[in-house]
C-alpha cells in the first residue's frame, strides 16, 4: 500500500512533466517554425528588392541610351542603327536595342527593318505601362533569334526624330542565360533556392533553366505533379499570383521531397519572385531546441529538489514580503493625505488671498500661514530623501565641534510654540552633562532629538507631561564621551506588537487614541538609521494607553578646544544682537545699501522663480540681470566691464548649459574679476554630492531651494559689505 501511495505521488508530477514537456515541445516547434519562415520572408523581400532594383538600372540604361543619341544628333535611319549597334556592343547587358516608331516601324541594332505586318512590338508597348520587362515569346513573332529572352522596354517622355520618323519607344533583349546569375539567389547555406516566373507560371530564372521556350519548366505544371497542402489548390496558387499577392504554401514535389515556398511579387511587372526551401531546413534547425529542451528537462528536475529544500523559506519570506506591501500600501495613503492636506491648505490660502488682495491685515495672516504651510511639505519632501539616502548607506556624517548643551536650548525654543498650544508641562533636565563641548555632526544629532521631542508633543494630549533629561559618562581618558537623552511622555502609548516594528518605515500604530494624528511614519525610521550612522542607538519604552520614553545614546567624541569654541558662540551672540539692531533701523540699512550698490547676476531657466528673486533683491537694493540658462549667463558676464557683476545666483539644471558647466567656465575666463565674483549654486539639487559638485566647479557656497530668503539675503550682504570696504561686518558666506 506505502509502495503504491509513493508510487502515485511520483507518477503524477513526472505526468505533470511529461505534458508540460509535450506542449512546450508543441510550443517550442511552432515559434521556430514561425521564426523560420518570419526569415524566409524577410530573405524574399530583400530578394525582391534586388530583382526590382536590377529592373530600374536596366530601364535606366535605355533612358541612357535615348539621352547619348540626342547628344550624338543622329541624321538618318543608317547612323541610327550604326549608333544602337555601337550602343548594344558596349552594352553588358542587352544583346540587341530596338526603337519603335509611331506608325509600329521596328529599327535593330542589327541593321534590321521591320514593318507593322511583320512584328507586334507595338501592340505589346500599348498593352503595358510605361516600363515593363516581359517573357518573349516566339508565338507572338520572332525577331532573329529563337532563344529564351526578356524584352525590356520604356515608352519615352518625348519622342526621338530621326529623318522623318517619330520614335516613341526603346526597347531591350536580353537572353535569360545572361541574367540568371544575376538574379539567382540562393539561401540557408545554398539549399534555399530562388526563383521568377511570370503569371503563366513559365520560370523566367530557374534553379534548372530550360534550353529553349518549347522545353521550359512550368510552375503549374510541377506543383501538379506533387501535392499540395490540404486547402490550397493549383488554382488559388493561379489566382494569388495573377493578383500580385505575397503568400506561403506547403507542396511535396515528384520526387517525394517536402519544400515551403514563398511567394512574393516583383513590383512593375506581372512576376513572382519564389523562394524555395526544402521543409527538412526546418527540421534541423528544431533539432538544437530538441536537445535544448532535454537538457531543461534535466535541470527541472534538479531544480524541484532545490525548490523543495527551499519551498520552507520562500513562504516565510512571502510573509515577510506581504507585510511589507501592506506597510507600504498604508504609507501611501498616509502620505497622500499628508501631501495633500498643506497642498489642499497652499489652493486654498491662495484663493483667499485673490479674494482679500486690498486687505493688509488678512493678508498678512495669510502669508504667515502659507509660510508655515510651505515649510511643513517641505519637511515632508526632506524626510522622503533623508530615509532613502540612509537606505541607501549614502548618507554623509560631518564631525565638527558644538556645544550640546546649546543645541538643547534650541531645541526647545523650536518646539516652544506647540507646547504652549496644547498646554503641556514641559521639564527639561540637562544638570547630568558636565561638558557640553563635543565633535560630532550636530544637524544630525538635533534631527533625532526633534523627531522624538515632536513625535512625543503630537501624542501626549493637551495639559500632559513631557520630560526631557540628558546625562552624560566620560571616559578614563577623557576624550569620549557618551550621552544619553531620554524622553518621556504620558501620550497615548504603545502596543507591545507594534513596539517591534516602530523604527520600520513606513509603519504608524492606529488606535482609538491616536486615530486622528496623521503622519508618513517616516520619522522614527530616520532617527533608528541616524543612529546607526552615527555608532549610536534608539530604545523605546511605552504602555499603550500611558505613555512612552525614548531612550538615545550618543558615542561622540569630547573637544578638546572649547575655549575656541566659547568664543565663537559669543562672537554668534554679538552677531545676533547687531542682527536686531539692523532690524529695529531699516532706514539706516537702506541708506547703507544705497550708497553701495551691487549688481546681481541671476541665472534662472524658471520664469516664475527667477521673478521673485529678481522682485526680493529688487526691494533690498540690489541691481539685478537675468540669464535663462548657463550659456546665457556665461554670455552676459564676459560682455560686461570688469567689476561690474558683483554676484552670481547660479540654479543647476538649466537648459543648452547647466550651472556647473556655466560656473567653471566663467571661472577660467581670462579676466580679473572671473576669479573673484561671487557664485552661489542656487538649487533645489541638495545632496551632499551636488554640493562638492559645485564647490569643485568653482562656486563659493551653496543655497538651497526653497530659498530660505533671511539666510540668503546675509550672505549676499556679507558680499555688498565687503565691497564698501569693510565698513559691515556680515556673516561669512562660508556657511
């Protein structure tokens, strides 16, 4: 019983095989089958096109001829035919020209005269078109000879006048013998054959050509003799070529042999081009798939002992797999609702603003919310590249000093204004860290801390708690330091399930608690990977329903230079009191700006974009040029006087030349000032990639679109300032 249980189960799958193999063998003859005769095909068109093309240079010969007789301005009959027998000896290619006069008068280049009565040349020029080539035939009258030919012939645009007589036609003979080679193609190693017959059937060019016209083969004739295709007949092979049409058949000749011919007409004439192939061509050109196809056989069966082996893990990771597109799938639909949400916000502020144009107090409410709107999607478009760089592994990591504690300051000033909207009780505790002066990328570093501070402000409802405490353990040496921050939170919580996948992107929990906070779930996953850039780590604790505490701990290295660094804080406070001074006097500034002015060359393929910046430097004092793409600006700055352009706004992607070509060649321009005016790449190209691209192309700095209008406006005033002589102090455009 075991024996015959094992015994079905073999025999059902090698069946299963066994079909499989017959119809992919059933498959497999059909598609090369179809390849073959695709080539079969396309060898006759080709073909065909050679025959068509021997045909136009022969009638183009007898167009030549006609044209070499006027140059010669022949006289009389005997200089005529003296001419075409001069013409047919120099001639490789006919054996005999004639002119056929109106009145149906035949003049050789033999010498020979035939009358109307003695020849029906002129009925066959009437009977065909402009330019034919036909089969002779002895029964419709012989001219001197009896041997097989084509009569070519063209009727002539303007007749040819020679002592009285009008010639209205040229025609050419030449024996079959001296085409034959030129049109008898032969294919598939020679064993594919061509052949021309006309629509009697009777071969023009045959593989083996007849000694005369009594014994030549006939087409008809032979597929008679054999047998052809069920469904095909004789007469529809009569037919098909009488139309003129391109068809295949299937015939087994007299001697037993299985052919495939194809059909294809000669354009011009009542011909058709045949190209023979024996059916056994066929056959073993299948034989290579056949073994092929053995050979897959033998690999399937080693294969399903692999899959088998493998079955256990390929379901496992199609579990993991459908986790994932549905975690994508949620990921998109959050992330329509969050892009469309400020979008949905920009549509509507902006109609409103068309509405209330003359209201200056809306107004002004407006922009700040459209400002806020703007900047949100912005943030949105950042955490969508930051996750795929860090994916990626092409995120780049800055070690440079900073003070943490400083950094913490910030931090809460930024996130200042939604605690105070939901009246939560905020306590910060940062007594545990006993040197702030550390090196490490301090962007990086405030982007995790930011995404946990708002991650826990966005869950932890209006009058909670939220707890920030930082604390700090050096080593022996003194030269690293690791910091931990936590921060907790008495939000909405956690599910334990949902606790293993929180730094997976594209992952959010939904609950009745948090149904209506919304959000890309990219955050966590940002920071989760930040961290393990920077040799650091993210923890987190929570009970759904009481909260949660995240835990970061940063591996940095101690500065051992914090004086220096002191003094640059300090001199940053200085510059920021001189900031509001400038701010609390826009008349002294402007009365500043006026007795110095500076010329902006902006180079901007956007017309809306280069606009408004023209319009923002414009109402700062600012004198400005505007170039549509990196040649333009090129153009416009080696036609300006030296010194004249004090500032370049360069985008990147422009058209006919982009702005890292135009900054280099602007810079090795053989002036003075091409070394020293200032170009800031203008882009919205903010990799760290595109930012060494632009510095090695000779650009002094980097600002990023969308254009941050405060920070851009500094460092193109630290500029201004230095040309009035130091007379400012701005901030170094080296930021």
């Amino acid at each position: 019983m075991t024996f015959k249980k094992y015994t079905i189960v073999f025999a059902l799958p090698l069946a299963f095989v066994a079909l499989a193999v017959a119809v992919y063998i059933g498959q497999l003859s059909s598609v090369v089958n179809d390849n073959l005769m695709t080539s079969v095909d396309e060898i006759s068109r080709h073909d065909v096109q050679t025959i068509e093309g021997s045909l136009e240079d022969t009638y183009d010969r007898l167009d030549a001829v006609v044209e070499r007789l006027d140059v010669y301005d022949v006289e009389s009959i005997s200089q005529l035919q003296e001419q075409l027998n001069l013409e047919t000896a120099s001639s490789p290619t006919f054996n005999a020209i004639y002119l056929l006069e109106r009145g149906g008068t035949l003049i050789s280049s033999t010498y020979v005269q035939f009358g109307p009565e003695e020849q029906n040349y002129d009925q066959i020029v009437r009977d065909h078109g402009k330019q034919f080539a036909i089969l002779y035939d002895d029964v419709n009258g012989e001219l001197e000879t009896t041997k097989e030919s084509l009569i070519y012939g063209v009727r002539l645009d303007e007749s040819v006048v020679v002592d009285g007589y009008e010639f209205v036609a040229i025609l050419g003979r030449t024996d079959l013998s001296t085409i034959r080679n030129q049109l008898l193609i032969e294919s598939f190693d020679g064993r594919g054959v061509s052949s021309v017959v006309n629509e009697k059937g009777y071969y023009i060019v045959s593989a083996s050509p007849a000694t005369d016209l009594a014994g030549r083969d006939n087409l008809y004739a032979m597929l008679e003799e054999g047998i052809l295709e069920e469904g095909v007949t004789i007469q529809d092979v009569r037919q098909n070529i009488s139309e003129g049409k391109s068809f295949t058949i299937n015939c087994v000749n007299a001697a037993g042999e299985e052919l495939v011919m194809s059909f294809a007409p000669v354009e011009g004439t009542n011909w058709s081009f045949i190209m023979t192939v024996p059916a056994a061509v066929f056959q073993e050109r299948f034989a290579p798939f056949i073994a092929m196809t053995v050979g897959m056989l033998a690999a399937v069966l080693v294969m399903v002992a692999v899959m088998l082996v493998l079955l256990y893990r390929s379901m496992k990771q199609s579990v993991l797999a459908n986790a994932q597109a549905v975690a994508r799938a949620e990921f998109l639909s959050n992330m329509s609702h969050e892009i469309r949400t400020p979008l949905n916000g920009i549509v509507g502020l902006n109609h409103l603003m068309e509405r209330h144009i003359d209201d200056t107090e809306a107004m002004a409410g407006y922009v700040k919310k459209l400002d806020k709107t703007a900047h949100y999607l912005l943030s949105l478009v950042n955490d969508i590249l930051d996750v795929s760089k860090l994916q990626a592994g092409k995120i780049d990591l800055v070690d440079e000093p900073f003070n943490f504690n400083l950094l913490i300051e910030n931090l809460c000033l930024m996130e200042r204004e939604p605690l105070n909207e939901k009246r939560i009780n905020f306590k910060r505790d940062i007594e545990g860290i006993k040197n702030p002066h550390l090196i490490g990328d301090e962007v990086r570093i405030a982007q995790v801390l930011m995404n946990v501070l708002s991650n826990a402000i966005k869950f932890t409802p209006e009058e909670g708690y939220i707890t920030l405490r930082a604390s700090q353990a050096i080593s022996a040496d003194g030269t690293r330091s690791i910091v931990t921050v936590s921060i907790a939170d008495t939000g909405c919580g956690m599910s334990p399930e949902f606790q293993k996948h929180i730094f997976d992107s594209f992952t959010q929990e939904r609950n009745k608690n948090s149904e209506s906070q919304k959000g890309t779930g990219l955050g966590m996953s940002i920071s989760h990977l930040l961290m393990e850039s920077m040799g650091g780590s993210i923890s987190v604790e929570s009970d759904l329903g009481s909260g949660s505490c995240f835990t970061i701990m940063f591996n940095l290295d101690i500065d051992q230079s914090p004086s220096e660094k002191e003094d640059t804080d300090n001199t940053a406070e200085v510059q920021g009191e001189s900031a509001c001074a400038n701010m609390q006097a826009p008349n002294q500034e402007k009365d500043t700006q006026a007795c110095c002015p500076c010329t902006v060359l902006v180079a901007e393929d956007n017309e809306l974009n280069a606009e408004i910046i023209t319009s923002i430097l414009g109402e700062e004092g600012y004198q400005t040029l505007v170039a549509s793409n990196g040649k333009e600006a090129l153009e416009l700055f080696a036609a300006s006087p030296e010194n004249s352009i004090d500032i370049i706004l360069m985008d990147a992607q422009m058209p006919v030349m982009d702005g890292f070509e135009s900054a280099q060649a602007i810079r090795g321009l053989p002036r003075q000032d091409a070394q020293t005016v200032r170009i800031f790449a203008c882009t919205a190209s903010t990799f760290a990639e595109d930012k060494e691209r632009a510095l090695q192309c000779g650009m002094d700095d980097f600002l990023a679109k969308p254009l941050e209008v405060d920070i851009a406006l500094k460092k193109l005033q630290a500029v201004r300032n230095e040309k009035q002589g130091g007379e400012g102090h701005g901030e170094s455009t080296a930021q």
